[in-house]
C-alpha cells in the first residue's frame, strides 16, 4: 500500500508542477535555467526492451518552446538498494527524450533515508550521478503567514516534515484560507497526512478560519450547521473530493465507481465515502 505521506508529497508536484523547480532553487540551491512554464511528462520511463519503470512524477521546464531542465520527481519514505540502478536509468531515458539535462530530485521525511539517497552513484569510472535531495534537515520550518503564503506548497512539505513545530500547522491555515484553486484540496490532503493530536489540532485550526470551504470534508468540520443551506448544488464539489483523496491515497478507481460517485447527489452518503476514503487500504473499504 502507497503512503499516504508519500502520495501527498506526489500531488503537490501534479498541482504545481514549478514545485518541483521551486524545491530545485530554493531549498537544495541548485542553479535553474530560466523557464517560461513547468509542465507535468509522462512518469514512464521505461525503455523499450528491459522491464517497466515508473517515476512518481516528471516535470519538464521550457523556455522558447523548447525543454531547458527535466526533472524525475521521487518521494522515498526507505531505503530501497534498486533506487540506484532505477535512477540512473530515469535520467538516461528523460534525457534521450527530451535533449536537455536533468536531474533526479529525491524528497525524504526521514534524515536517515535523506543520507542515504544522496550518495553519489556511480555508473562507471568516469560517470556519476549525484540526486538532488530533499530532506528534513533542508526543509524550511514555516511558521509565518506570510512566508506559507508565497508558497503554498513549500508550506505544505514544511508541515508534513515539521507539523510539530508551533506555528507551522498555524501558518498553512492562514496561508490556504486564501486559495480558492486548491486549498479545499490540500486541507484535506494536510489532514489526511496527520493524525492523534496533530489531525486534532488541524480541525481547530480550520473551524476557526473565515475562509468559504466548499469539499465534503470542510463541510463536515467547518460548521455543519452553516454550510447545510448551502448544500444543495455542492454535489459536484464533494464527489470532487472524494476522487481526489482516492487519487492521492494510490487507489485506482474503476470506472463505474467513478460514475457512481459523480451522480451520487446525497452529501451525506459523499461525506461518508471521503470518511472512509482517509483511511482506506482498497476501493473495497469505502464502497459497499
């Protein structure tokens, strides 16, 4: 079963494909080229003989029309000695398809396994490849609004990394209350990450916002009372979120679970799958 931790890490990229060049820049100091978009690739990199390889995510920045930086996005939660033939083998194949460099950007939650995907790999005498990695000891604490609110998305990793940390899980809310494009998506991503008291402490926080929630999960913990007017025509939005957590959790969802989830019109019975969403192993634990 795909980590939660892990999936949640993959979506920030697949909403925010600069992401991963803003991690590249700003957190491991790497020098980008100047782009004009960042856009999501195919995470097949297999070739076209040997056996099927898959990157969580590839993000292609373009200048002139024209791909300037590939990047092979990995979120490793371990220690896993086949990441050092795969990774190589990435960067040969995106480099081939696109006639530019590329590098291999690692996210860690774990220092150990930060340590460990950052050696060198060596191909040969003279090749080497060295990923790119980001780990907890890298990853900024954000603890002002201000700061979470240039980028979302560094605020979201800081607190998958450092939720303990006062102020952190205070400075996403702010910084999220204001993103009408994704921030119903990453509450409920960030909750779906936590738990025990942390998970206790993010409902706090958003209950207290003033911000308009609009997916099942914020209508289920941002006021009841409030949003039950307010329900009708929101169906769309709460089948939204319920295929949104499946996606993030790593569980396929077949067709005709997907059109019984976008006709369903009972909030009750949507808030009820994206409950059993959060925790679920298979598309058998939220559907009867």
């Amino acid at each position: 079963m795909v980590s939660m931790r892990h999936e949640a890490i993959v979506e920030l990229i697949r909403l925010c494909p600069a992401f991963a060049a803003e991690m590249l820049a700003g957190v491991a100091d790497l020098v980008v080229p100047e782009y004009e978009s960042a856009e999501l690739g195919s995470p097949d990199l297999s070739e076209v003989v040997p056996t099927e390889r898959r990157a969580d995510a590839v993000v292609t920045l373009n200048q002139d029309s024209r791909a300037v930086l590939g990047i092979v996005v990995e979120v490793q939660l371990g220690h896993d000695s086949d990441k050092t033939y795969s990774w190589p083998s990435y960067v040969i194949s995106l480099r081939q398809r696109l006639r530019c460099p590329v590098e291999v950007l690692v996210v860690c939650v774990d220092d150990s396994v930060a340590r460990w995907a950052a050696q060198p790999i060596q191909i040969g005498r003279g090749s080497v490849i060295t990923p790119i990695v980001i780990g907890p000891k890298v990853v900024p604490v954000i603890d002002d609004a201000n700061i979470a609110a240039t980028s979302r998305e560094l605020a979201m990793l800081s607190a998958t990394a450092h939720y303990a940390v006062p102020g952190v899980l205070e400075a996403l809310a702010a910084a999220i209350a204001a993103d009408f494009e994704h921030g119903h998506v990453y509450s409920e991503l960030i909750w779906a990450v936590l738990s025990g008291t942390a998970r206790a402490k993010w409902e706090r926080l958003v209950t207290a916002t003033t911000w308009e929630y609009q997916s099942p999960f914020a209508r289920k913990y941002y006021g009841e009372g409030k949003a039950e007017g307010k329900a009708e025509g929101k169906a769309e939005e709460a089948a939204a979120g319920v295929l949104t957590v499946l996606r993030a959790r790593g569980i396929d969802v077949p067709d005709a679970i997907r059109d019984r989830v976008q006709h369903c019109g009972d909030l009750d019975t949507l808030e009820m799958w994206l409950s059993r969403a959060a925790t679920a192993e298979t598309i058998g634990d939220v559907f009867d």
